[in-house]
C-alpha cells in the first residue's frame, strides 16, 4: 500500500492536501480504493455545500460495494472534479493524484487533527 507521506489523512481513508493557490482538496487512499477494486461512479458533494468533519459527504461505488466519503473537515466544497463523472477509474490508476472534490476549510488550523502518514499507517495496520 502507498502511503503519500506529504498529505494528512482521515480515519475514513481520505487524505486532504493544500495547493499552490491554497486550496484544499480531497480524495481516496490507495488503501480504500483498493479495498473498494474497480471504481465505477462518483457522487460528489454539491457545490456551496457546507461539510462536517466526519460526516457522509458524497459516494465511491465500486463494482462490489459503496462507501460514503466522509468530510474530512469543516468547510465549503468550491469545486468538484467532473472529470471523474467520465473516468471514476482514474482513482484507481493515480488515487493520491485524483482529488474528488475541493473545499475552503472553516478553520484551516483543524488540519492538525487529521493524521500524519506515520499515523494513517499505523491505523491501516
């Protein structure tokens, strides 16, 4: 399993990175998307639409199940990647490249709650 050990993480397998631009974005792990096999569909969180950390947000189905995402904090989704509306499969291919959606976090400094990649590794033992 890779583990990104530039990104925080979620006891729900999202990870949360900042960009350039200072946005943030969020997507699967390799572990959870591994456990879900060959993805099929996407439902995203709607744009303007207020999340809560730890709280459903959108869908992953695979061809053997469906899990919720769970917001990995507090904020406001900005944008949603639609190209995975086409191709959910590039979650598989590239799950730390592939973000589903990003969000302007209602308090930035809460990341510090989210696990490191020592933690995450620990947790998926």
């Amino acid at each position: 399993m890779k583990i990104d050990s530039t990104l925080h993480y979620t006891n729900e397998h999202l990870w949360v990175k900042t960009n350039d631009q200072g946005e943030y974005l969020s997507g699967i792990t390799d572990y959870a998307q591994d456990l879900l096999g060959d993805i099929v569909f996407v439902e995203f969180p709607e744009i303007g639409a207020t999340i809560h950390a730890g709280k459903p947000c959108g869908l992953v189905e695979s061809v053997k199940t469906g899990s919720d995402l769970h917001a990995p904090l507090d904020g406001v989704v900005t944008e949603i990647n639609t190209s995975l509306q086409v191709n959910p499969e590039q979650i598989n291919d590239a799950p730390y490249k592939t973000w589903i959606f990003k969000f302007n976090p209602t308090k930035p400094e809460d990341t510090k709650n989210l696990l490191d990649a020592k933690a995450y590794e620990i947790l998926i033992g």
